[in-house]
C-alpha cells in the first residue's frame, strides 16, 4: 500500500474513533437526564406519601423529604426541566384520570424539540413534539370559584 492510501486509512478509522465517542457521550448524556428525572420523580412519590393530600408547590417541598437528590432537583430550580407543581399523586387516583401517561416534568426544549419527559407514575422517556402535544399534563386542582 502506498503512503498516502495508509494516511487516508488512518483519517477515516480517526473519523470513526471520534464519531463513536460523540455518540456515546450523547447517550450517557441522555441517560444520566433520564436518571435525573426519575430521582425527582421519586422524590414526589416520596412527598405526596409523607404527606397525604398535599401537593409539592415548590423544589423545596421535593428537597425536603429527599434531600439525596439535590442535583436532580437542581436541575427543577435552574429552569433545565420543568416540573407541574401543584398536583397531588392522591388527587390524580382519586379522579380516576391515571397516572401512566400524564406529564408532570420535562426538558425545557421537549415542547419545541421532543425529549425526555417524566410521567405521573415515576416512569421516564422519550417523546417527540406530536407525542408532548398530545399528552395529557399534570395539572393543580382548581380551587372552586378560580378560573379555568
């Protein structure tokens, strides 16, 4: 072989090492997201079980019966995710409106981009612009007499 086709060689197998390790960097990225949401997801089981009836109104209320997942929580304070305060887990059984696929946190970008969104019922994943559009969201109880 000559010298020249040995460097072209050795580009295209450069250009494929560094290919591999974007694409794994993203994935661990997006599961390390993924576990995030699922700590605050449990974190607001963790809540609305020590508190019967009552919903989280703020990151606090999840930090304070959890405080191990401050870094996911973080992510709830610094506007990367955003989370659907207000709802009580007790409530949305009661109303028999379901937990499996109602919204309650997600991505800041999966309203414009998809992404991955965390589900009433502590479950985690990915879901495209159409499939958020279409999901129900965890929504506060509106207090009689308060608009709509």
């Amino acid at each position: 072989m000559s010298s020249r086709t040995v460097r072209i060689v050795n580009v295209l197998l450069m250009l494929v090492v560094v290919g591999l390790c974007v694409a794994c960097a993203g994935a661990a990225a997006k599961q390390r997201r993924m576990n995030d949401l699922k700590q605050i997801g449990l974190a607001y089981h963790n809540f609305c079980e020590a508190n019967p009836g009552k919903a989280p109104t703020n990151a606090n209320d999840l930090l304070s019966v959890d405080p191990t997942a401050g870094p996911a929580i973080a992510l709830i304070q610094s506007g990367e995710v955003v989370f659907n305060f207000g709802v009580s887990i007790q409530e949305l059984i009661r109303s028999g409106e379901g937990t499996s696929n109602l919204v309650l946190a997600y991505e800041k970008g999966v309203p414009a981009a998809g992404g991955i969104v965390l589900l009433a019922d502590g479950s985690v994943r990915q879901m495209t612009v159409a499939e958020f559009q279409a999901a129900p969201k965890a929504q506060p109880k509106k207090k009689e007499g308060e608009r709509q």
